[in-house]
C-alpha cells in the first residue's frame, strides 16, 4: 500500500483568461482528516472539482494508491470511491431519506427492475444507526434540519463505499452543536478508515478536526502542515499572504445617547420579550445559536416579517413599523442575511442596484434621474472601496465581500439612524471582511446606531460594544462586550442557566 | 481603490439590440414578399391603413410587456375585452348614452384588472396563471349570461370611426396606438414606477426587502392590463359593430406571443418594449400578406409558432453566459453522486 490514498502532483489548470490553478501539490493519507484552506477565489473548488473528475487537469497527475489514474468523468473518480458532501446540500425535499440515499445507484431486479426496497431501507438503517442519526430512513428529506440533511449526504457518500470523503463547507449553515455533532461523526469515519478532505472557512473547524493543512491563496500551493502547533497566525499569513497585525480594526466612535429602543417584542413560536436598545455610534451585537430566532427579530423590527406584541422607540418616540418601507422612511436599514436573494438584483448594474431602496430620492415627479443615480453610486463605491471594474458591472460579476459593501452603500442612501446587519461577514474571505469591519466602525463613527448578528465569536468580541445573547427565542442575557468572554456568551447561548450577567444602563 | 480605475462610461453598442434588429429585417423581408404578391402593396396609403386590421388587439401587448416582466403572465384579457364589450353594448341598448358606455367599458374592464391584481396579492401562493386562467373563465361566463348566444349593436353612426375614422391621411386607430405605446415606453422605461416593475421581475424578495410595495406594482400593472383591454374592446366593436360574448377569443395568446417573440424574456426582469412594438407590425404585415394570397389563418399560426420557438432559443443562448454565475447553476439539474460541484462555492474570480 502506497503512502498516500491520493496524491496530485504538479497540477495545473486553465481557464480562458485565468489561471485557476498552479503547480499544486496534495497528499492525503489513509484514514487521516485533512483541511484545505484558503480565500474565497484560492483554487479550493477547482482543485475539489479535479478530485472529483468534473475538470481535468491541464498539467500534473494524479495517483491513486500510488497508480496514476485518468478520470474521465465524475463516474470514475466515484468508482474509486471519491465522494462529496457539499455546503449546500442539493437533495430532493419532496423524497425520502432512503429514495435520496439511494439515487442514482438503487440496487433492482434485474428482470423485472423492481428496487430491492426492503434490502436498500434495511441498508440504510444501518447506514443511519451508524452515523447516529435520529431520523428514519421514511422521512421526507424536506422535513429534516440542515444538520440531518447533511447526515443523508454523508450517508449517500457512505453508501456508494466511499474511501475517500469530501466535505465542502459541511458546518457553514449549522449551529455550534451540531458542529459538534458533525466533528463527531467526521472523527468516526476517519476511524474507520475513510480519508477525509475537509474544507471550511472556520479556522475553529480546522484545528478542532484536521491533522494536516493544505494552504492554497490565488492558485498557488502554499504549504502543507501538520495542525498540532500550528500558529494561528502563520496560517492566516498563509492564506492572505501578509501580516495581519490587527484582525480587528481599533475602533474610535463616540457613544452617544439611546437611538433605538425595543420593549417587549414577541411572535408566537418565534421570539418572546424581547427587549433592548441601541445608542448613537453604538455596535450592538445580537448573537445566539443559529435558529435562535436573531434573524426573525431582525425582519420583525423592519418590517417584513410579522410580530404580536412588542414596541418600537426611535430617538424616544414611539414608532409603528408593519412594511420594510415604513422601516426605511423612519430611518432603519437592514442587511440580510442571504445577499444574493434578499439583497441584490444579480443581473442589474451597480447603479441601479445602489438606488433600489431610494428610488424617490432619485427620481423627479415620476422620472428617473440617472445623472443622479450615477452621482451617488460613484460617490459611494469610492467611499466604501468597492472594487469593481465598471459602475455598469452586474452585481453578480463582484466577489462576496464586494457585494456586501454594494448593500451597504445601497442603505446609505436613505437617511437612516439605524442599520441593522445580518452576518454581514458570512462566506466573505478574510481580506474581506477587515474592509467590513472598518466600514462598520466608520458608520459607527458616522453616528448610525448599529445592530450586527453574528455567530461568529471573535467577531463579537472583537467588533461590539454590547452584546445581546438570544437563546430559543428568548434573550438569555446581555453583556457589555469588555465582560464577556467566549465561554460566557456561549454558556449564555447554548445553556438555560445562562446568567443575566452585568445588564448595563441604557 | 483610485477614482480613475472605475470605468464610469456607460458600455454602448448595438449588440443589446440585436433581437430588434433581427425583428425588423424580417419585417422588412415580409414586406418585401408582400410587395411582390400584391402591384398595389408598396404605397404609402397600404402602408398606413393596413395597421387598422390588427392594432385593436396591440393595445393589449403594451400591458402584457409589463406583466411578462413581472414574471407573470395574464390569460384573461381577451375575456375582459369580451366582457367589456358586452357590458357596453348592452348599457347602451338599455338607454346609456354612448359616451357614457365607452365610460362604462373602461371603468369595467379597469375593475376586472382590478379582481386579478387583488386575488395575485391576496393568494400569492398561487400563480398569476391559474389565477387569471379562473377569471378568464369566469368574465366570458359572465358575458355569456348577459347575451347568451345573441349579438348587440345597433350603435350610433360616429362609434364606427373609432376603428375607421382618418385624421387627415392618418388612421385614427394608429394615432392612438402611437400614444398609448409612447405612453407605455415611457412609463416603463423612464419612471420609477417602470425601473419597480423591472426590480420585481428580477428579484421580488430583494424588492421586499429594498422597501419597494411589491404588492402596489403588481396591482397597478393589472388594473392597467384592464384599462387597456377596455380600449382594445372599444376599438374591437367599433371595427365590428356589434358584439357577441365569443369576441376577442385567444387574443390573450396572440398577445402574450408577440410580446414573447419582442424578446421580453418570460423569466421575468428583461427586455425591452421595443421589440414587442416591432413584432406586433411584424405578425400584423405577415397576416395581411398571407390573406393576400388567400393563404389560411392556421399557416400563419405555424409560422408564428416556429418564430417563437426560435425567439426562445435565442433568448436561452443569449443567456448563457448570465448562468455562469453562481446562483443560477444552483438548480440541481444533473447531480451525480460524486457531484458535479458546479453549485458548491459562490467562486469568484476576482476572489478579494
């Protein structure tokens, strides 16, 4: 047996215009969990893509167990036993969990091609029962979490005997539990010994899981390197390729008196007595578990999604807000979390998509301005550092982090005392996100009272002023960011027993 | 980033109206056979006058634009001509002044658009489709118990100049038509009213959240697409007559194919009205060259069907390029086990 399960070797790939991979080398060891890291845009997809026999490489090869193999096709690269488990699990919501398992490759009677059911659902039990799973192989796979759907693709990937297992971004949509949960199972498949690639923006995923690193940044092959006493800070240095001296930028604005206040804010089945409040120039983060209900109290406060109970205060009035455009007109903005569906119009320019939220301010009797429209979104691209060859570009054409500074320029052209940003740091590259934060503290400087959810606790920490704990629905407590600590806020998380710790004066 | 880096001049060309052009060469071709079918064809009277067969129904493809843009479709406008124009008919053989009845007509056809807009926002679960394909259903009901299978008439004589009259050399149908077209240009391409009905064609969630009343647009359109059917009913009975409760059958088919063959793309959020102005002259001549030659109305179906499939073919290659980017290629259309990993990472190439 060779040393390596899979080993590509000076691999190289072209695109028209780009060279999306160069010289790159990977090694990966029976039974071992193995990370591949990098920005957005780092050559990790293309290289999975080349894995998993979609592209062929232009230059390089690519051994087996130490024999060079061709793959021709996706179907050979699965006839190896190479599968993928993506982040954004492409299943059929309207099958169940067996149908899905078994897609593709259900085992049938050869004469009368009746599927062996009975055989394939006593399969999949085992395949379940192995992977710990607490669903039955009957139910539909729409009615499972996003966690549970990602057991189903692990076990399809099990199914077809997978040796070799390709995890993409597999903990980016789940909470830190079922992080857990997956980290657990990963481990188990590595004891079995199944060789896994693990890909994820999370460093904590890395360190927790992985024995080794692959570092990737603009196609190029950085390093490899085994994860035990690894600094942190020579990995981040490997991917964007400088000192990061300061992660988070320092901040300066001057806190003033309350903007925003909310008392009481409830929706059955979603959120309860949910209260608090927002000064000028003050970051709040709103932080919990994923499906905590931050996103539904979010929209609620703006607008787009229903409450029951609950009451609205700006600079100490009392406010009615039932639509996103009530919202707007009293000067709160939102970022949402999903840019690409909830917050930009893909096909259509920077222009008019900077507009979109203001279209009256940009239009006289009726009639648009586009003189004017290019103005603002001249002047807000520049301010916000958005890098784009063309104000005429489509949205779609930018990168993450990009797209998101596009939103915000998009909220500052109404006159808002409030922004609300929902992750707004979500799937953006490290590089990106620096530019983010500096632009959140700049608005914070501006005097915009801001509310940021985030699930990310550096990012809590490092980019707050207070910090509001949501735990099911309920607010468990709220800390001034300077006494919180990681373990705390996550206690206050993911325990009942959370403390109200250090409620702080309005 | 520097200032001079942005490229901030806006990219021009004609490549963006290529579908246009292609619509006016076959124009022009249809003309150019028909000139050879008929000595009298190529003057300007024929020219001008020939317009007056079909643009009755154009006015219905103005609204449909819109509303194909929005990304619905509506299959109930040819009832509510046919309602509307039965209604008319019948509150002016009751004793209306005529006057008052093309009134009656407008206010009624406004409110059928009206009963759609409202049941699209009030059921956004369903489709504007089926919604409208049940009002289709119900409006020519309600015409058929008005008139049962009778005709009504009998209008004053100055009714008939609607379709017929001149202005000068000029049709008095195609002055109308003209206006109302600029009219429906301008709204949509230069008002804020026509940049909301883009946005919420393309994307309504984002529209949603941009506070943009998504429900205001949908219902204006509609009651629009009524008030235009309203004028098509009065110009329909006009060049009639008089009316029966089966007028104006399939016109909603005939206006949602020419404004499909304008290249207005039935995924909603583009095009442009310009091509669907040409193709209503394009569809309008070639019918009348066809009845030139006595050639029957099913050929020209055949010929229409083949242009729009062709039109639909363009707009899919013309696309392409667009479904590069990452949420378009999300759609799992051919996943295979080991995954064809074109969905897994919004990788741009620029990359930060």
């Amino acid at each position: 047996m060779a040393d390596y399960i899979l080993e590509l070797r000076h691999i190289s790939k072209f695109f028209p215009g780009v060279q999306a991979l160069k010289d790159v080398h990977f090694q990966l060891k029976p039974a071992e969990i193995h990370a591949i890291m990098g920005e957005n845009g780092a050559g990790k997809s293309t290289l999975i893509k080349i894995i998993t026999g979609v592209y062929h490489p232009d230059e390089g090869e690519i051994l087996f167990n130490g024999q060079p193999v061709h793959f021709r096709s996706p179907l050979d690269a699965q006839r190896l036993g190479i599968a993928a488990v993506y982040q954004h699990v492409a299943c059929f919501p309207d099958l169940s969990v067996l149908e899905n398992i078994f897609l593709g490759h259900e085992s049938f009677d050869s004469l009368t091609r009746k599927i062996h059911w009975r055989e394939l659902r006593k399969k999949a039990e085992v395949l379940l029962q192995s992977l710990d799973a607490d669903f039955s192989p009957s139910a539909s796979m729409g009615s499972l979490s996003i966690a549970q759907q990602q057991i189903v693709e692990i076990a399809k990937a099990l199914s077809v005997d997978a040796k070799i297992l390709i995890m993409d971004e597999p903990t980016a949509p789940l909470s830190r539990r079922e992080c857990e949960d997956l980290y657990r199972i990963t481990e188990g498949l590595r004891d079995k010994g199944v060789s896994i690639i693990f890909i994820s923006h999370r460093i904590e995923d890395m360190y927790r899981l992985a024995e080794r690193v692959t570092v990737l940044r603009d196609g190029h092959y950085i390093a490899t390197w085994d994860v035990p006493g690894l600094e942190q800070a020579r990995l981040v240095q490997g991917m964007v390729g400088r000192e990061i001296t300061q992660y988070f930028p320092s901040r300066h604005a001057a806190i003033g008196e309350e903007i925003f206040r909310v008392e009481g804010l409830s929706r059955t089945g979603f959120f309860k007595d949910i209260s608090f409040s927002v000064r000028r120039g003050e970051i709040v983060a709103l932080t919990g578990l994923v499906g905590a209900g931050r996103t539904e109290i979010c929209e609620s406060l703006y607008g787009i999604s229903p409450r029951d109970a609950g009451r609205l205060f700006l600079e100490g009035k009392e406010i009615a807000i039932h639509t996103s455009a009530e919202a707007l007109a009293h000067g709160i903005g939102y970022l949402p979390e999903d840019r690409m569906k909830q917050g930009l119009v893909l096909d259509w320019d920077l222009i008019r998509n900077i507009t979109l939220a203001s279209l009256k301010n940009f239009c006289r009797n009726g009639f648009m301005q586009p003189s004017q429209e290019k103005d603002i979104a001249l002047r807000l691209t520049d301010s916000l550092k958005v890098k784009t060859a063309h104000i005429y570009a489509k949205a779609s054409t930018l990168s993450g982090g990009n797209q998101q500074k596009l939103i915000v320029a998009k909220l500052l052209t109404s006159k808002l005392k409030l922004i609300i940003l929902d992750e707004p740091t979500k799937g953006v590259d490290v590089g990106a996100k620096t530019e983010i934060y500096r632009i959140m503290n700049q608005l914070a400087e501006e005097g915009y009272g801001i509310i940021m959810i985030s699930s990310e606790m550096p990012e809590v920490i490092g980019m707050s002023d207070r910090i509001v704990v949501i735990r099911e629905g309920r607010k468990s407590a709220e800390f001034a960011t300077p006494d919180a600590t990681q373990e705390t806020i996550l206690e206050a998380a993911m325990t009942a027993h959370g403390r109200e710790a250090h409620a702080i004066a309005g | 980033m520097e200032k001079t880096a942005i490229d901030i001049n806006k990219p021009r060309g004609l490549h963006q109206y290529q579908w246009e052009i292609f619509l006016v060469v076959l124009f022009l071709a249809v003309n150019v056979v028909n000139s050879f079918l008929s000595p009298y064809y190529l003057t300007l009277d024929t020219f001008v006058s020939t317009p007056m067969n079909f643009l009755d129904k154009a006015f219905l493809v103005l609204p449909m634009t819109m509303i194909i843009i929005l990304g619905n479709i509506d299959v109930s406008v040819g009832s509510i001509v046919a309602l509307t124009s039965v209604l008319m008919a019948v509150s002016y053989n009751a004793g209306l002044p005529m006057p008052l009845a093309m009134v009656l007509a407008l206010l009624v056809s406004t409110t059928c658009g009206f009963i759609n807009g409202f049941l699209q926002i009030k059921f956004k679960e369903l489709s504007a489709t089926i919604i409208t394909l049940s009002t289709m259903t119900v409006f020519r009901g309600i015409a058929y118990v008005i008139l049962e299978d009778r005709s009504a008439g009998k209008f004053p004589s100055w009714f008939s100049f609607l379709a017929w009259g001149y202005l000068g050399k000029i049709p008095f149908i195609l002055i109308v038509f003209v206006l109302a077209a600029i009219v429906f240009a301008v709204i949509l391409h230069t008002t804020r009213f026509g940049r909301m009905i883009y946005a919420v064609g393309s994307n309504r969630t984002a529209c949603e959240y941009s506070g943009i009343r998504t429900d205001r647009i949908i219902l204006g359109v509609s009651m629009l697409a009524g008030l235009m059917a309203g004028f098509t009913s009065l110009f329909l009975t006009s060049r009639m007559g008089s009316t029966r409760p089966n007028v104006a059958l399939n016109y909603e088919l005939d206006a949602i194919a020419m404004t499909v063959l304008g290249g207005i793309s039935t995924n909603g959020g583009k095009g442009r009205i310009t091509g669907p102005l040409i193709s209503i002259f394009l569809i309008g001549f070639l019918n009348y060259g066809l009845g030139l030659r006595n050639v029957s109305a099913q050929v020209l179906l055949i010929i229409l069907g083949f242009l729009l499939v062709l039109s639909v073919l363009v707009q899919n290659f013309t696309d392409r390029p667009r479904q590069k980017s990452p949420q378009k290629s999300s759609a799992p259309t051919r996943r295979s086990d080991a995954g064809d990993g074109s969905d897994i990472h919004e990788n741009s190439a620029q990359g930060g």
